[in-house]
C-alpha cells in the first residue's frame, strides 16, 4: 500500500491524540514509523497501527478507519493537479465514479504495486447510489469515510448504510443517500 496512506495515518494520529500516544501505539505495533509517502508496504502494517490505536484509545478500529478516510479524503485530492479533468466533478456521486474510472486507474498506472479498491455500480437516481465495494484488503470502513469527506467537499450530506457481502469484509454493499 501506498506510503501517503501510512503518513497520514501518523499525522492523523499525532495531531488528534499526540505524540506520547503515536509513540505507543508504534512500539505495541513493533513498528519504527519511518515511512516516505512515495514508498510502498504491507498493509498488514497499517491494520496492525490501527488495532493498536483502538487499544490505546479504547475507540473502536471502525470508528477509527472512518474517521481517518474522511480526513484523508482532502488531502488524496490535492496531490491530484487541479487542472487535471479528474478534478472536474459537481457532486459526491459523479466524483465516486471518476474514483472508479480514472483516479484509481491512474494510481494503478503510476504505481503498478498499488491496489486500490474496485466499485461496481449497481444502481444510480438522482439522491441514492448503489455500488459494491471490492478490496481483498477489507477496508470498507475506511471507503465509508472517504465517501463522507468526499460528500462534505461538495457540500452535500449523505447518509451511508453498509452491508456485508461475505464473512470476510472483503464484499461490501454500500447504499450512499443524499440527505
Ligand atoms: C470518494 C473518494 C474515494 C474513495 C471512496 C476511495 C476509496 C479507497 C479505499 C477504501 C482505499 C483503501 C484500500 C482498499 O480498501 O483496498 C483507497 C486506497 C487508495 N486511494 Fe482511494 N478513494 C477515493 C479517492 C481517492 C483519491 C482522490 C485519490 C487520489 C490520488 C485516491 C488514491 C488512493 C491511493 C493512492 C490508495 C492506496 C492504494 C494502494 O497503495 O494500494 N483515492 N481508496
């Protein structure tokens, strides 16, 4: 997984809890934290971070994902150039789709190691968006949040419900209302 993921994450985690906590969720996660944003590494590493955080912080690692990927969401955006077309959307469910068909596509293009997730859109009106969220790394937590960060960014408000395709996680229905 891409290295910006990880620095995020340590940023996200010094700047809400501080560094004494970053500190310990590191050393509980043998992890010595040295992580450039243009490198690549295990996810496992990034799960493990996230475990030892909802230990340390007695907030569940759900709550956790969400509200890293609503704060991640900006900051993927602008290291996107902002002339580029992918940029041009007007609302959270056009730029969803533009995700899907060309912002992971170009990921995938720039970094042949990244594997971002995969939607398959099922159903589309003007205030519901049905897709399916597919990713062996199990992360719809953090793609919930991501959703939400993307909604706030058009000044929309969406209501997200979630529901599992399989035991794993690795499935997972999302049915994204405007509110
Ligand atoms: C609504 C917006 C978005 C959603 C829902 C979304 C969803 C996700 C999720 C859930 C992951 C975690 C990995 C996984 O689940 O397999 C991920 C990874 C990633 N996304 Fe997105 N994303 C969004 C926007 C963006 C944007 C704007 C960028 C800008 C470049 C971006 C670039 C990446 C990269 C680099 C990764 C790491 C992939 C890897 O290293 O394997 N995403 N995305």
């Amino acid at each position: 997984m891409k290295g910006i993921i990880f620095t995020e994450f340590m940023e996200l985690v010094e700047s809400n809890f501080g560094l004494e906590v970053l500190d310990q969720v590191l050393e509980a996660s043998n992890d010595e934290g040295i992580y450039t944003s243009v490198g690549s590494y295990d996810h496992h590493a990034l799960v493990k971070l996230i475990v030892n955080l909802s230990k340390t912080t007695d907030i569940p690692a759900e709550k956790l994902q969400e509200v890293f990927g609503e704060t991640v969401f900006l900051n993927l955006l602008r290291t996107i150039p902002q002339k580029a077309s992918l940029v041009k959307s007007d609302s959270c469910f056009q730029f969803i789709r533009h995700v899907e068909e060309y912002i992971h596509v170009e990921v995938k293009k720039l970094y042949p190691d990244a594997e971002p997730p995969r939607f398959e859109f099922i159903s589309e009106t003007e205030s519901k968006l049905v897709m399916n969220y597919k990713s062996a790394r199990c992360m719809s937590h953090v793609c919930f949040g991501l959703i939400k960060g993307c909604a706030k960014h058009f000044n929309q408000e969406v209501d997200i419900e979630m529901e599992s395709l399989n035991e794993s996680g690795s499935e997972v229905k999302f049915i994204v209302n405007l509110v």
